[in-house]
C-alpha cells in the first residue's frame, strides 16, 4: 500500500488485522466511557465485547496503517452489528478504502470494515468517514 | 422498554467529559490522535484545546441503546451517524433518542429511532438513527 494518500485506490485494501480483546481490555474500555450498563444488565459484559469497543478497536488497525496524522477528524459512522462477539474470542477486521476525494484543504477518506469470528461469522460491518489535512502526505 | 410505540423517548444517558477520560479513551482504543491527549498541539489547531474522540462520544449512543434494547442492539443493532461539533473537557453531553418508526413483519420488528449527542447548552454534537431489531 502506497503511503502517500493521493495515490490510493478505491478498492484498496487498508489492513486485515486479527485481534482479540479480552476482559481487562473491556474493562479498561468501559472504565474510559464510566458505562454502567454492566452493571445495569447483569454482566452483558463479562461475557460479550461491548459492541462499540469492536467498532473502536477496529479502527484503530485502519488508523495505524494508513499513518494517519495528527488533526485528523472522524466526520461521520455507519455500523451494523450482526452478531455479539465473546470477550476473548479472536476476531478478524478487513479494512477497504471505499472513497477518497479533496474538497478545499483536506483530504476526505471512507473505509468500510468488516469483522468476523475465526468462523467467519460476520460480528460488525463499520464504515468510517475521515478527513485529513490536504497538505499532509499528499 | 415494554409496549413501545412511535415517538417514545428512549431513557438517557448523561456524560461528563475530563481529559482523564479523554486520556483513559486513548489508551483503551488505541487512538492517540494528539488532537486529543496533546495540549500544544491542540492549542495551535483549528478547536484551539483538546477535543473528545468522536467514538468515545458516539460510545454514549451505543450505551442509550444497550439500556434500552438490551441485547438485541448488541446483536442486530445499526447506527449511523454525522458528528457535527467537537466536544471539549469538562463539558457534560447528554445522549437522547426518539422512536421514530416501528416496522413489524410477522415474527419480527424493526424499531427505528432518531439519536442525539447534545452539550447542556443544547448544541447537537452527534445526530443520526439507530436501529434494532426485535424478535416478536
């Protein structure tokens, strides 16, 4: 994959990643947001991965790969859960670049994710719209 | 939530926002954006101090709708949603919700809602719908 963000493709394969979050992952995760909901829901976390934590943690694979500078903006999210995942279970995301474009100064990029469980049972579908500072990297 | 109708509130959800948190979120997710952690590089872009991550924000949607729907928004929800303004430390959002239509079909139905991520001041930082789907 080329690193310089003119230059990238639609269709283009941003990164293919397999993780695992596990419970002191979660804990850490929902510690960050104070998300009561396990508490209120009897455990739902202690056994599956808060939905928006794959969604977050997903990201993150996309965000590494494609270098993405500082000043970066999330401008819009679509996600679709199809299945919950279990805490500790190993999933796989395959990041795409589905749209790039310049408006004025920046750089608007849009990557379709897709996760699944080493069963290929799909967990999350995520499409993340970003816009980077045109001058960077270009 | 029982006998749910069209233009229901959903229960809310109602977040402080400290740069411990801001910080706590960077390490969770693996983003560290220095617009978020960064003072100085903060200070010189175009919000001017530091600035919440659109998820950790979007995340108090996620957690209305686990209150609400329980597990069937973590196994058939659907989001989309713009994020509109930044949201600073130390500011409170509030996360709403409105059923705006309800799709029956004969063994299932589909709840569609409108969702907002507000400041107290009323300013919309998220707007979007959210949508679950209900086994009958």
């Amino acid at each position: 994959m080329t690193d310089r963000y003119s230059n990238l493709k639609t269709g283009t394969e941003i990164s293919k990643e397999f993780f695992v979050i596990d419970k002191d992952q979660v804990n850490d995760y929902l510690k960050a947001l104070d998300d009561s909901s396990e508490d209120k829901l009897l455990n739902l976390y202690t056994q599956f991965i808060p939905p928006m934590c794959i969604a977050a943690l997903s990201l993150r694979g996309v965000i590494i790969k494609l270098k993405i500078p500082g000043g970066t903006i999330h401008t819009a999210q679509e996600i679709e859960f199809k299945n919950s995942a279990i805490v500790g279970e190993g999933l796989y995301c395959k990041a795409n670049l589905i749209l790039n474009s310049i408006r004025v100064d920046w750089r608007f990029l849009t990557i379709q994710m897709n996760v699944t469980d080493q069963n290929e049972k799909p967990i999350m579908l995520g499409k993340s719209s970003i816009m980077l500072p045109h001058y960077y990297n270009d | 939530m029982t006998d749910m109708k069209e233009k229901d509130q959903l229960i809310r959800i109602q977040k402080l926002i400290t740069k411990e948190k801001i910080l706590q979120y960077a390490n969770a997710s693996g983003d560290f954006n220095p617009i978020h952690i960064n003072n100085d590089f903060a200070k010189k872009s175009q919000f001017g101090q530091i600035i919440a991550h659109g998820m950790m924000i979007a995340a108090s949607i996620s957690e209305m709708m686990t209150e609400n729907f329980k597990h069937d928004w973590i196994e058939s929800g659907k989001l989309k949603m713009k994020f509109k303004s930044p949201v600073f430390h130390n500011e409170k959002i509030i996360a709403s919700g409105e059923i705006t239509k309800i799709k029956n079909s004969e063994t299932k139905r589909e709840i569609i809602n409108s969702v907002f991520v507000k400041k107290e001041s009323g300013e919309i930082v998220i707007s979007g719908t959210a949508s679950v789907i209900q086994n009958k």
